[in-house]
C-alpha cells in the first residue's frame, strides 16, 4: 500500500453489493483512487466464499443481503482471517453500529462519493491497527470485545476532551500504556473512570473543600 495525496491506494479489496449499478460504482471509484477490486459477491455466502478464497486487505459490504446478513457475513469473515470491513447503511442505528462492532466491522459508509469514500478507507485501516494491537494482548473473544469496547470509550472521551483526531488518541492511549506498563485495556478503562469521576456533579464541591482543608493545614501559624 502506498500513501498518495493523504489516502492510500493499492488495496485488494472486495466489493459485497447486490445492486449492480452501485456495484460497478464503488469498482470504478475504488479503481480510480488506485486499489483493485478482487470481485464483486452479490450475498453473504457468496462474501464468505470469496473472503475466504481470494484473501483481500478491504470489504466494502452492503448490510441487507441475501441468505446471511452482512453483519453475519462480516463475523464470518473475521473470525476466518481478520481484515477491515466498511459496512454499506442507509443509516447508523445505535443497535446496527454495535451488532456490527462486536461482528468486527470497522467503519461505515452512507454515501459513495469520492471524498466520503477516500476518508472511510483511511478511517478503516486505522481502526483495524488498532484493533489488531488489542488482540495481541489476549486470544479470549471476549476479553477481546470488551478491550475494544474500552479502547473506543476512551478514544471518545479523548477526542472529546482534548483536540485530537481518533488516531492521536490512540497513539495518546498507547504512550500512556507503555509509560505505566497497564494493558491497553487497563489503560483505556482508567481514561474512561477518570472522565466519570470528573463529570460528577459532587467533584468540583468535594475538590474545593479538599484544597480549602489542605490551605488551612499549610497556613503558617500567626
């Protein structure tokens, strides 16, 4: 893969579209931002099969399909041979986004436009980073899920916080993991207690007695 104009181009990648004609769209964008388009599978076992055969480093999968859903072709996939998968909605339901989450989708595209398209890609490979460092720290699935979990609370709770991008974040989570010697996991359950401590209505009293106390201990006698 290869870094151009700020995208990256050079990707095998596989198409799940039963529409034709937004099938043949998303190969000819997908062509024309550089990557190669392995085939076009029309349902989720046709994806399952084709995943499984042809070995890609990207899935671009339409949800509603024939058969098995994409979500279910998605957890098929992934546990066969992890690879980031964008997910095709009309619409990001909170339910959707966590079925897919825990299904191993990694991004979402409501629209196939150049732009929306090029960003969704770069969004995808970074999450699939970083969910590959996750599982590196342990083979439980799902001690694995709730790492991830965690990861993505406190990516939000940073970038919330702090003028970060997603991938700042995380680097940001990962420095702190290696400066305390915690997993990621501990490192990102800590980030996400420490903003619901701060978010508590009693802090900011509770902090104010707490330095009022210690200013009375310091103050030297009259």
């Amino acid at each position: 893969m290869a870094a151009v104009g700020g995208g990256v181009e050079g990707l095998r990648v596989l198409v799940v579209e039963p529409k034709d004609l937004l099938a043949a769209r998303l190969k000819d964008q997908l062509e024309s931002l550089g990557h190669r388009v392995l085939a076009l599978a029309k349902d989720g076992r046709e994806a399952v099969a084709a995943a499984h055969r042809l070995r890609p480093n990207l899935i671009l999968m339409e949800t509603a399909l024939a058969g098995i859903d994409g979500i279910d072709a998605a957890r098929a996939i992934v546990n066969d041979e992890p690879v980031p998968i964008i997910l095709l909605i009309g619409y990001a339901g909170a339910e959707l986004v966590r079925r897919a989450r825990e299904a191993g989708v990694v991004a979402y595209l409501t629209s196939v436009d150049r732009r929306r398209l090029t960003s969704t890609i770069e969004v995808a490979l970074e999450r699939f980073r970083e969910y590959q460092l996750v599982r590196t720290e342990g083979s439980d699935p799902i001690k694995v899920l709730a790492a991830r979990r965690a990861v993505d609370r406190a990516t939000m709770v940073l970038t919330t916080r702090l003028p970060l991008s997603e991938a700042e974040a995380f680097q940001h989570l990962l420095d702190c993991k290696k400066s305390t010697r915690r997993t990621l996991r501990e490192t990102a359950s800590a980030v996400v207690g420490a903003d619901w401590v701060l978010g508590r209505p009693e802090f900011g009293p509770a902090l104010q007695m707490i330095l009022y106390t210690i200013r009375r201990g310091l103050r030297p006698p009259q």
